[in-house]
C-alpha cells in the first residue's frame, strides 16, 4: 500500500479558502499571530495536533487526524460593543456551514471529523486574546481526517 505525505500546504489552502470565500474576514492569515492582527474581524489558521487514528488504520499504512485550529478575532472595544459576540459568532457559523458543506476540504482529505468519532469534533470556544490590544476570540478546532498517511513496517 503506497502513503503520501501529510500535505499541510493542501489542507490548509482548502480551509482557508472558505474563510475568504465568506466576504466576512478583513485578513485570512495562514499562521498564528504573534502580534496584534489588526482591525476588522480576521481569521487565522494553524496545525495545532496530529495523532495516528487505530481504528482507520491497517496492518501496512497509518492514517492519521490533523487538528487544525483556527481562531476569529475582532477588537473587543469594537463599537457598538454589543454587537461584538453578534458578529463573532456569525463568523464562527458561516466557518462551520462551510466546513460541514465541503466535509472532504475538495478531496483533499477523508473527512472533516465533524462528530468527533477519532477526538474532538468541529467546535468553537469563545474567549479573549491579548496583544497590545484585547481581542474577543473564537478558536475552532478543525479535525482533518488523512487516511494513508504513514507507512507501517516491521
């Protein structure tokens, strides 16, 4: 049985695209700040874990579960502050609508492992980040499903 690579560049292409296909970001980065993102609402995205998934895999290949974790920011004294948590959690719906309608990311992957049936499912937690500015913040958690990935032998 042949594996391929863990092919990031391809995963992470195909799930940021449905962040700018939205019309709702300011910035889509491909990588997690490590200073103040900027104004707007912005979406960033990272690998955040990678585990072998036993009950995919086989006698000769491995497959494997790439958690990606993507985070929504906007600046929490956005004004009027109460529609803050409005447009955030907006954000978060239309990035989960679009994973869940485009589960296998174009074919670039198995599944989006929206469920949770190898770990944790598609979710988001809300919270705050600090820069030189406080940001209200949603982190998903993207699990991607590879099946193939690594080569067993003896």
């Amino acid at each position: 049985m042949s594996t391929m690579p863990l092919d990031l560049t391809t995963y992470r292409s195909a799930a940021l695209s449905h962040a700018q296909s939205l019309g709702l970001f300011d910035q889509v980065l491909g990588h997690e700040p490590v200073s103040a993102p900027g104004s707007g609402l912005i979406y960033a995205l990272w690998v955040k874990r990678i585990t072998p998934i036993p009950a995919r895999s086989g006698l000769d290949t491995m497959s494997v579960r790439l958690e990606l974790a993507g985070r929504v920011y906007i600046p929490a004294d956005t004004e009027p502050q109460d529609d803050v948590d409005v447009a955030l959690t907006a954000a978060v719906d239309g990035l989960m609508n679009a994973y869940a309608g485009d589960f296998e990311l174009g074919g670039s992957v198995a599944n989006v492992d929206l469920l949770g049936m190898h770990g944790a499912p598609l979710a988001a937690d809300f919270g705050y980040a600090r820069f030189d500015t406080t940001y209200r913040v949603a982190t998903l958690t993207v699990p991607l499903i590879i099946n193939d990935a690594w080569t067993e032998a003896p």
